[in-house]
C-alpha cells in the first residue's frame, strides 16, 4: 500500500478522518466518475462508508431495496438482451461497485478470522 501525504482544508480532513478505516474504500468510489444511475448507488455506499461503521455493520451491509429492484430489472433486461448502451453501461458500473463491496466485505472477514 501506497502512502500518501495532502494538504486538506481542515473541514475536509475532519470529514475524511470521520470515516477511519473507510476512507481508501469513499475516495475510490468517489473518484470512479460512474456516468449511470449507478452514481446513486455508488452515494449510497459512500454515505453508509462516511458513517464509519463497525466490521459487523460492513459484513451485513446491503444497498437499499431500491437499489437491489433496479439492479434485478438491469439484469432481466440483459438476460432477455432488450438493454440498451445506457443500462449496459449502468450494469458494468454496478458490476464494479459490487466487486467493491465485496472486496471490502473479504478483508473484514479476514481480519475477523481467527488466523489473522
């Protein structure tokens, strides 16, 4: 892992201090620029992140409904090949958020492992 050393204005540093061991994972999403209805999703996450929730809140995390029956229609519609470039995009775009996730999800569990 890379160190790295910024000079923040002191609100934005107390802000990205707020979020402890989340920040790598906020700034990420925030600097993937999703171009989709997946931005929504992807400040979803970023706000649950921002609260710095505990291993076992991460571990049970899941977007909203809403999030979830939109992703369900994107993968129907893909299924039945009826998505257009927009939903294809979208779709891809939640591929990498959820790849995130679930990234974030492993290393807590790592971390909770009795080995580690």
């Amino acid at each position: 892992m890379t160190e790295l050393t910024l000079q923040l204005p002191d609100e934005l540093a107390e802000r990205i201090g707020r979020s402890g061991r989340w920040a790598p994972a906020i700034l990420g999403l925030s600097l993937d620029g999703y171009g989709t209805r997946a931005a929504a999703v992807a400040n979803e996450i970023i706000a649950f992140l921002s609260t710095n929730p505990s291993p076992a809140s991460v571990l049970g995390y899941h977007v909203s409904e809403a999030a979830q029956d939109r992703l369900r229609r994107l993968l129907a519609l893909n299924a039945a090949g009826l998505s257009n470039q927009e939903e294809q995009t979208e779709l891809e775009e939640l591929e990498r958020i959820e790849h995130l996730i679930v990234l974030l999800k492993a290393q807590v569990a790592a971390e909770a492992s009795p080995e580690h």
